[in-house]
C-alpha cells in the first residue's frame, strides 16, 4: 500500500464529508432551497464514497499515484477552506447569496485540488472511471450552483 496516497486520498474523504455536511446545515437553514441543497449533500457523500472505493485499491496496490493532489499541502489548505466554511455556515445569519456563494468557493477550489488531467485518460478500470465521474459531479455542482445564483437574480 502506498502510505502517502493513503494519507491524501483520506484527507480527500474527509474534504467531501464536510462539504456534504455544509450543504446538510444550508439545507436545514435555507428552506427556499432545501431540494437544492439535500441534493448535493447525497452527492458529495457519494463522492466520499467513491474515494473509499480508490483507498481499497490502493491497498491492492493498483491505484496510480497521481489520483489525487501529489502535495498534501494543496489538500490541506481546501481541508482548511472546508472547516472555516463549516463554521460559517453555522452562523445565525446565513443568506442564500451567502451560502451559494461559499459553496460555488468550495467547489471551485475541490476542481482545482483533483487532477483534472485524470478526465482525459481513458481506462478500463472501474476505480478510475468512478473518480473520472467525481471530476465531472464537481464541474456539474458549479454549473448547478452558479445557474441557481442567477436564476434568484445574484450577480
């Protein structure tokens, strides 16, 4: 196994969980937009899922190395986007601009922090035709994301 991919890919798990647990809380708090929100949550813990799926893999030793980010520090930094965004997010006054605003910076960054060069691989292999469809859940979340904003008339 190799312990350095393990280590990103459980930072990885954990950046999806949280997002998931954001969009859980403007769920809660956003009832305009609780479908919206609910939504994503699922998604995102079906990302988190899909990554646990790429840590059985690593454990086979079968799983390339450059899946996710090879720099634990560009990790770090959306692992700490993630948890201020978690703190905000419990805030008592939280607009929807607000909260789609955040979550438009959230997944703007996961894009960034996830090879986007593994989309352009072709493969047979299942783990990495799941993680392909992460990328693209990601890219899919920000069109999503920015088409609510306008469609409620944000700028």
């Amino acid at each position: 196994m190799k312990k350095d991919l393990h280590e990103r890919l459980k930072a990885c798990i954990g950046i999806e969980l949280g997002v998931a647990n954001i969009y859980r809380t403007f769920s809660e708090k956003l009832p305009e937009a609780k479908d919206l929100w609910y939504d994503l949550s699922l998604e995102e813990e079906n990302h988190a899922a899909i990554l646990v799926l790429g840590g059985k893999y690593n454990e086979m030793g079968v799983l390339p190395d450059n899946i996710v980010p090879s720099s634990m520090h560009g990790i770090k930094q959306t692992v700490d986007l993630v948890k201020e965004t978690e703190k905000r997010a419990q805030s008592e006054s939280l607009s929807l601009k607000a909260a789609l605003d955040m979550s438009l910076k959230l997944e703007k960054t996961k894009e960034e922090s996830y090879l986007p060069e593994i989309l352009a691989k072709e493969t047979d292999s299942e783990v990495i035709s799941r993680l392909q469809q992460l990328l693209n859940d990601t890219k899919l979340h920000i069109l999503r994301l920015s088409d609510y904003r306008k469609q409620k008339g944000f700028k």
